[in-house]
C-alpha cells in the first residue's frame, strides 16, 4: 500500500511569500527618473494657456466686461496680460469710453463718482506700466490726458468744475510710495507739458491783482493737483518747495499768497483787504498754515530765510494793516511770534514792534481767554524781548515806548468810536 504524502495548505501561501520578496527589477541606468516640474503662469501662456488661445477680438471682450479696477489687477498677471492690457486701453475706443471728459456735474453723487474713476485709473496706469522706466512710463500715462481741456490751465471757464480736483486724486494715486527723485522728474514733466513755470513767472512779476484770472488759475491748479490731495504733511511739504524752489524771496513770497491768501466772496484774492482793514482769524489761517508748513523742514527752517520771507509777505502790494500782520504772527505760534518780534528788536525798530505787540495782544485777547492763558502769554513775550537788549537803558526805553504805544492806541479807539 502506498502512502501519499499530504501537502499542507500553507505550502502555497509560503511558496507565494518567498516569491514576493524577491527584489525588484533596477531601472536602467540609461533611464534616470525625471523630476516633477512647476511652470509658472507665464511660461504657460507661452505654452498655449487659455487666454493664449483665445482669439484677439474674445480677448477684447473679456476686457470690455472688466471694470477700470479689475483690469488693474489682471494687468499684474503676467508680462504678456499686461502688454495686452496696455494695448487695449491705448485704443481710441476705450480712451473715448473710460476716460471721462465730463467734469461739471449738478450732484456731490455725480462729483464723488467722478473722482472716485479716476482715482481708479490712477491704479490702473500705476500697476500696467510698472515695468517700464520713470521717463517712459509718464510719457505713456500724460499722452492719455494731455488733451482734456478741463485739466489744463486757462482752458475752462465753469466755475464748478472738479477738472483739477479729478486731475489731483489721478496723480496723487499714481505716484503714491515714489522716491522724491522720482517726483521730482514728476514735477518737471508737468511743467513741461503745462508751461507751469512760464506761467508762474508772468503772475509773480506782474502788479498784483491785475492778472487776476491767471492768479485764480494758477492757485486752483497747484492746490488741487499738487498740494491738497496729499494728507500727509511732508508730501504737501515737498511739492509747496518745488513750487517755491525756483523763484528768488520776494517772488517766493508773492506766490504763497497767491497760493494761501484770503479770497474775497467773488473768488478772486484780497491783496487790498489787507492793506485797508483788519480781517478776521479764519481770512488769513491757510496762509499762517502754508508758512508753518513751509519752515517745519529742516532745510529751510533758518531764522534768515524765515523773515526775508515774511518781511516779503507783509509788504504785498503795500504794508499791511497793523492788526493783519499781528494776526498772522499770532496764528503762526509764539515761537515764530518771537523770532520776528527779537528780530525787530535788534534793528532796534522800537515803534514798529511796540505797536506790533499792543496788537498781538489785542486779538490774541479772545484766543488767550478760550486756552485759559489770559494776559501771562503777553507778559512772557514781553519779558522774553526785553533779554534781547544788552543794557538797563535800553530795556527801559523799550519798555516806555511800549507804555507810550498803548495809550496812543487806546486813544484811537476811544477816538473812533466816539465818531
């Protein structure tokens, strides 16, 4: 009898497990593995992307459904979206469609919107001719707006035109975090382009008031475009020194006023007003402000450059009235108060600053009773001056021409208003 020999149920399995970890077949050494690769948006376009693909006519319509800010963002996709992008809004059609010539609306809504477009387009030329070189990219963006009557001096006569203000808020969006190199190359494009400098020239050698069109002209045109759309205070400070660079003092002075004076109610400046009549605080505010504005940098706050200036200022067209000037030295602060007062003093100009501090106190009265200062202000600024002298006599002849000015002062408006 034959046995058969039993083959256990495992056999296979452990047959099938021995064939398993037998080691796996080498690649090649002629065939390396190839990495995987990351291709940016860029060199998928080149490789045929969607937008590649896409004929120019459904391109432009693509373009045509975006609006002015969306398109400032898609300009940033790539190099090749935003050539596309630039050569679609150098199109006469678009330029017709999205660069609005319509400047003088009814509403505020209408006069916001407005603004608020071209605050837009400001994004626009800034992010599509990022790439390009200072010189290229303004030459680019200015052929745009060149011809818009209402953002060039002289050619609008509307007088609620927001051409200027439009003008302002495009700029001041385009060249928002610029070097002072690059705004300087800025500036003087614009005036290349506008003829400012000329412009300037005629005005602040001319009488005063007799241009009296060209001075409104010239003061709308700086403060909205240049100087009031900036909030902060050394942006409005570096253009107020490229307007005033240029031009020797007295012109230096004649066109802060033109640019901060008073205006009358019809809207024209009110150089005989101060020559004829005290006017009130907020008549001369923005002036005292453009000077503080203008001696808070450190390359100009001199004491010299300070008074020539001012000295300039109080003399157009005539001296002033006494009791403007006061006004004005008040609303500037007691530091520049005093530096014009102890240079006076110096001069040893005794009648002029004795009648000049009578006034400063006359209409620093309610300014000092609403700080709670009272008249210790006066009397510390009296004291202050009275160091300046060297000798007891001379402190004691200011003083009595001091005592002498009030009692002639206070006749002539005892005399005054007995009349």
């Amino acid at each position: 009898m034959v046995k058969v020999k039993k083959v256990s149920r495992s056999a296979g399995k452990f047959t099938k497990t021995h064939k398993s970890q037998q080691p796996p077949r080498r690649r090649p050494h002629h065939q390396p593995r190839h990495p995987r690769t990351i291709m940016t948006r860029s060199q998928c376009l080149k490789g045929g992307s969607f937008f590649h693909r896409l004929p120019a006519e459904v391109f432009d319509l693509v373009l045509d459904n975006l609006s002015v800010l969306e398109m400032s963002v898609f300009s940033m996709v790539s190099k090749e979206i935003t050539t596309y992008v630039v050569d679609y809004i150098s199109t006469l059609t678009w330029r017709n469609k999205m660069i609005l010539q319509c400047f003088h609306h009814s509403t505020c809504l209408e006069q916001r919107s407005t603004i608020g477009h071209y605050r837009d387009l400001g994004l626009l030329f800034k992010r599509c001719t990022l790439l390009l070189p200072t010189k290229n990219r303004l030459k680019f963006i200015f052929s745009k707006f060149s011809r818009i009557p209402c953002f060039m001096l002289e050619q609008c006569l509307a007088a609620d035109c927001i051409g200027f203000s439009s003008y302002g808020v495009f700029l001041q969006t385009l060249i928002a975090g610029w070097d002072e190199l690059e705004c300087h190359r800025v500036f003087v494009f614009l005036c290349e382009i506008t003829n400012l400098l000329q412009k300037i020239e005629v005005v602040v050698t001319g009488k005063p008031g007799v241009r009296w069109y060209q001075e409104l002209q010239l003061r709308l045109f700086c403060r909205q475009v240049l100087l009031d759309p900036w909030p902060n205070q050394p942006e409005c400070q570096f253009w107020l020194m490229q307007l005033l660079k240029p031009w020797p003092m007295v012109s230096q002075a004649h066109l802060l006023f033109i640019l901060y004076g008073p205006l009358l109610p019809e809207g024209t400046l009110g150089w005989q007003d101060l020559v004829e009549r005290g006017l009130p605080h907020s008549a001369l505010w923005e002036l005292a402000r453009a000077i503080l504005l203008l001696f808070s940098k450190v390359e100009v706050r001199t004491p010299n450059s300070m008074l020539a200036i001012l000295e300039e200022l109080i003399v157009i067209p005539q001296p002033w009235h006494v009791e403007n000037v006061a006004r004005l030295l008040v609303l500037c602060g007691s530091s520049l108060c005093y530096t014009v007062l102890a240079s006076k003093a110096v001069s040893g100009r005794l009648l002029e600053i004795s009648r000049l501090i009578v006034y400063i106190i006359l209409v620093r009265i309610p300014v000092c009773e609403k700080d709670g200062y009272h008249m210790t202000w006066a009397v510390k600024l009296v004291q202050q001056i009275c160091k300046v002298f060297g000798t007891a006599p001379e402190k004691f002849c200011f003083i009595q021409q001091l005592e002498n000015t009030f009692s002639e002062v206070t006749r002539e408006f005892f005399e005054f208003s007995v009349a």
